[in-house]
C-alpha cells in the first residue's frame, strides 16, 4: 500500500499529538500535587510605612574604595583583557592601553583612534568618571565603539577602580 506524502505527515501530527495528551493523562496519575499549606520561604515584612525615603539607598561603588581589593579587580578585569592591554608602554589593541588612566586626558592616548564623543569630551579620567563609564559605558559617551555593558555590581567597579589606580609608578590618591 502507497501513501502519499500528505497522509504520512497527517499520520505522523496525529500520532505526535496522542503521545503529547497522553503523556499529559500519565503524568497527572502518576504525580499528584497537593496544595502547600506551609510556605515554603518567609518574608521579612518592609520597615517603616512604606515612603519614599524608607526606601534602600545604592550603595556607590566610590564609598567602597577603602575597603575594595586589587586581587579581585585584576580577576574582574580579565572581561576586558580581550580589548585592553594594561602593560607599562603596552600597545593598543582594539580599545587603549590602560597603563597610568587617572588623570589621564580623555579621548587622548598615543595613537588610538577614539569615538568622536569621547575624543571631545576633554577633561582627564576621575575616579568619579570612571565609576559612571564602567556602570554603563553606552550611557556616559553616546556613540562610543565600546561594546561592554558595563559592570553593575558596586563592589566589582570598586574593585575595577583600585586595580587599575595600581597600574601606575605614582597612583594616585583615593578621593
């Protein structure tokens, strides 16, 4: 007997559809869920009367400097080794070399092609600076060829911050 192509892909939704349902009526007897009349986490109840200024303030990864670690910056850091290089006189690859950033000019490091926004901002890199370009770099220099998201975590950037403040002959002061 010759079936054409139509009826075999009939056939073969059709046979596909009872394996589904009939998983589905197998597993209902087989599992039987009961209603949890215990919860299975509790919540703290929120303090205060629920305004505005009840509410948890960020923690900015500037007041953590103190506190922050070189050895956890340099193992964070490893995300942007593929596109920075942090060696003394080290070369450029396809963002700039790091080597002594604070107080550096902005947009202006030996032979790297900046963004145009970046290459006009002026000014020189500040702790305050980079804290707000690693957070999100897409949001302080608009049109900027860097593809990282950013770091979201404050302990991390403060981390970030000391180590690359250690690459340096003279780093420089902790605001």
């Amino acid at each position: 007997m010759h079936f054409s192509f139509w009826e075999k892909l009939g056939f073969s939704l059709l046979v596909s559809a009872w394996v589904v349902w009939g998983s589905i009526i197998i597993g209902d007897m087989v599992v039987q869920a009961d209603e949890t009349q215990v919860a299975a986490m509790r919540l703290a109840a929120p303090v205060g009367d629920g305004k505005k200024e009840d509410a948890v303030v960020p923690v900015d990864a500037l007041t953590l400097l103190q506190t922050a670690s070189i050895k956890n910056g340099a193992k964070i850091f490893k995300k942007c080794q593929s596109c920075h290089t942090v060696g003394k006189g080290g070369a450029n690859k396809v963002g700039p070399n790091l080597w002594d950033l604070f107080n550096r000019p902005r947009g202006a490091h030996n032979s790297f092609k900046y963004s145009n926004t970046l290459a006009g901002m002026g000014g020189q890199w500040s702790f305050e600076d980079l804290n707000k370009f690693l957070l999100n770099p897409r949001n302080v220099v608009k049109g900027t060829k860097m593809s990282f998201a950013g770091l979201k975590k404050p302990n991390d950037r403060a981390d970030v911050l000391v180590y690359l403040r250690s690459l340096s002959d003279a780093p420089k002061a902790l605001p």
